[in-house]
C-alpha cells in the first residue's frame, strides 16, 4: 500500500519535473466529482509523474544497469 510519506517523498523528486495541474469540480448526479487534468503538462499525459519518480529513486547500482520503457500510448 502506498503511504502518505511514499506521495511526499514522489511530489519532492518530481517537484520543478511535473507541472502542478488544477483540479477541476464537476457535479455529475447530485455528486461532485474532481477532474485532474494532466493532459496540460507539456508532454500532455500523467506518465511523466510516475516514470521521473520511479527513475529517480533507482539506486545508483540499479541506475548503471540502465531502464527500459515501454508505452503503447503516447510517448
């Protein structure tokens, strides 16, 4: 399970990466619902916030062994 420490630790290395996006309130069915754009970073998708904190905590063991991705979406 990921902890509230894990979110402060991944918004730290990916501070000045990601661009913070607004969340925007929606009522849908007597309900409010908050979309989180992140179509408005500049690559135009959320996977920077998770591929950028995964890379940057790699050890440097792990780091030297290099990273290999892969999307069938938009990168």
């Amino acid at each position: 399970m990921v902890s509230l420490s894990d979110i402060q630790q991944a918004r730290t290395r990916i501070n000045g990466v990601a661009v913070r996006t607004p969340l925007i309130p929606l009522e849908y069915e007597g309900i409010t619902l908050y979309l989180k754009p992140e179509n408005l970073q500049p690559i135009g998708a959320f996977k920077v916030r998770g591929a950028y904190n995964k890379i940057a905590s790699l050890t440097d063991e792990e780091r030297a062994r290099g990273v290999i991705t892969y999307s069938s979406g938009n990168h």
